[in-house]
C-alpha cells in the first residue's frame, strides 16, 4: 500500500476517460448574449478577440480574457455573454439550427450576434464514462478559469484546444478519436493546473489531495477500496488521530470519510457493470462487501438503481443527450 498522495494524482486523473467529445466554433459579434440551461458532461471554452462574461446561476459572473481556460465540470446551466444585463437567446436553439446530424457526428459552427467586436468562442463538449471520474468531477467547484496571465501554461494549454477545435472541423480521417483523446490529455493537465494553483480553502477533492494527511488517506481508499477500512484505519493511514482525522477530512472535503469510500467503490462497481460485468456478487468483493445483499442495498442509495438495472441499462443503448456547446 505505497501509493503516495501525490500519486493520487495520477490514480485519479487517470481514470478520466472520454467518452465522446464535441467541438464548435461560434463566431460571436456585439452585443450577444447565449443562454445554456446546462448539458450532460462536462465544457471547457477558450475564445479569441474580444473578452467575454460567462455566469453560471447563483454566482458571481466572471470576465473571461483571451488566452484563459474556461471549465464547467458539471456543464452547469449559465450565461455567456459580451455584456453583463444582455437579453440572452437559448444556447439549444442555435445549435440545433446548425447542427447536421446527430449531436456529435460533426463540428458545430455557427455565426450570432450584432456585428460589433467579434469574439471567436471555441467549445469542447465531453462526455465522461460513468466511473469514479464522475464522483471526482462532482466535488470540483462548478466554474474553473485558468487565467492566462497569472499561470505560464494556460495559453500553450488554450491555443491546444483552439487549434484541436479548428482540426476538426476539416474532419479528417479519425477525427473523432483524436479529438477524444487530445481532450483526455487537455483534461488532465487542466486540472493538474488548477490543483496547484486553484484558491485554498474552499472544500472539495482538490484541497483534500493538498493536505498530506488526508492525502495519504485518500490515495489508499482510491487504490485499495476493496479493504475493510474504517475511520480510525484511515485515521492511522494519515498518522493523525480518529478526531483530527475526522474533523480535518468533512472541513476540507465536505463530506464524511466513509459516504467518500462508499462513493469511490460504487463508481468503481458502476464502471464494470458499464463495462460488461454481470456477477453483482464477484463486483461487490471486488470493492470490499462481505454480502452482496449489503451492496445491492448501498449501491441503490446511491445510483438510484439496483446493479441488474445498471446492467441492463447498457443493453439499451446511450441516453438522449442534450445539444448544447
């Protein structure tokens, strides 16, 4: 059980797998103003030209330069606009105007706004398998901005997603698979990115993995869920006691270390079912249950559905996703 927390890193990240990914180029000109009521998946934009504000509900809108990264790891319902106070137009309805085909079958373009400065805005649209990746992009904060100005890489890391975008868009032979895995590496150092720079003091995984105690506590529970631990188990793992322990991981997670491991092996048990596990009983030894009564139960709690309908839900192929960029 050597894994390090700064192994976690690694552990975790690399299990971010896209599923599919999409990506648009919107020619944006003053004033507009585009409405998103959220998508399934996750966004990441960076635009040229003018700056641009992006708002997501119940926030404080942000001004995006040229150059910045721009994540949405729950594709949150938000504003993207050229000014603050703009009436907006439904992100859906430009993009099904525009689209051909299915949703991800090409690029989406599309020209908007009214003939001002341009801004050009280019979109990557993931879809992540359902896995421990969700778990983790459900603890990220709802809006990331790398800042072009205050981390050296973030403009290598923009112009690699503009030119990816712009490739494309020519749909080239493989396209679509290239543009699935140039999304996984932009991914990874995207958040690698925002681990080391990122604000302290807001809960959520990233400050868990900045802690070197309840780093260490973390990365076995990620490497090693199939073990019978407990809290003061984990407690040891960090060398700290049950009550520290405690305290210190729900302050900077926001959640208690055991719903923590319960989420990490049932995205791990979700993701074989996914994959093509049907044994419910040999998944849940896998991920540490004694009785796969007791793991059917805890799995139903938390995905909504009991394994044989996780199962059976691969046979029926992808659900309806909603268009949006």
């Amino acid at each position: 059980m050597g894994t390090s927390s700064g192994d976690l890193i690694s552990l975790v990240l690399g299990t971010l797998r896209t599923d599919r990914a999409v990506t648009a180029r919107f020619s944006l000109t003053a004033p507009w103003a585009l409405r998103s009521e959220g998508v399934e998946g996750l966004l990441m934009r960076v635009c040229t030209g003018e700056p641009y504000w992006i708002q997501m509900d119940g926030l404080d809108a942000v001004h995006v330069q040229p150059g910045d990264i721009v994540m949405l790891p729950q594709g949150g319902p938000h504003v993207a606009a050229a000014e603050i106070g703009l009436d907006t137009v439904p992100f859906r309805s430009l993009l099904q105007r525009h689209m051909r085909g299915a949703h991800g079958d090409h690029p989406i373009t599309f020209a908007h706004g009214g003939g001002g400065a341009a801004t050009e805005l280019f979109s990557l649209h993931l879809w992540m398998p359902q896995h421990q990746g969700v778990s983790l992009l459900s603890w990220l904060p709802p809006l990331i901005v790398l800042r072009a100005a205050e981390i050296a890489t973030t403009r290598t890391l923009a112009l690699a997603t503009q030119a990816m975008v712009d490739e494309t868009i020519e749909q080239r032979p493989g396209w679509q698979l290239s543009t699935a895995r140039m999304a996984d590496l932009l991914l990874v150092h995207v958040l690698r990115e925002h681990l080391h720079h990122g604000p302290a003091g807001a809960q959520g995984w990233l400050n868990g993995v900045r802690d070197k105690a309840i780093g260490k506590a973390l990365a076995q529970m990620h490497a090693h869920p199939e073990l019978p631990w407990s809290v003061e188990s984990l407690a040891r793992v960090s060398h700290q006691s049950r009550s520290v322990f405690s305290e210190r991981f729900v302050e900077l997670m926001g959640t208690t270390p055991l719903r923590y491991l319960t989420s990490v092996r049932m995205g791990i048990a979700r993701q074989q079912f996914l994959k093509g596990a049907d044994d419910v009983w040999r998944v849940a030894q896998g991920v540490g249950y004694g009785s796969e009564k007791a793991f059917s139960r805890a799995f139903e709690r938390w995905a909504g559905q009991t394994p044989s309908q996780c199962i059976k839900s691969r046979t029926i192929g992808a659900q309806i996703r909603r268009p949006e960029g």
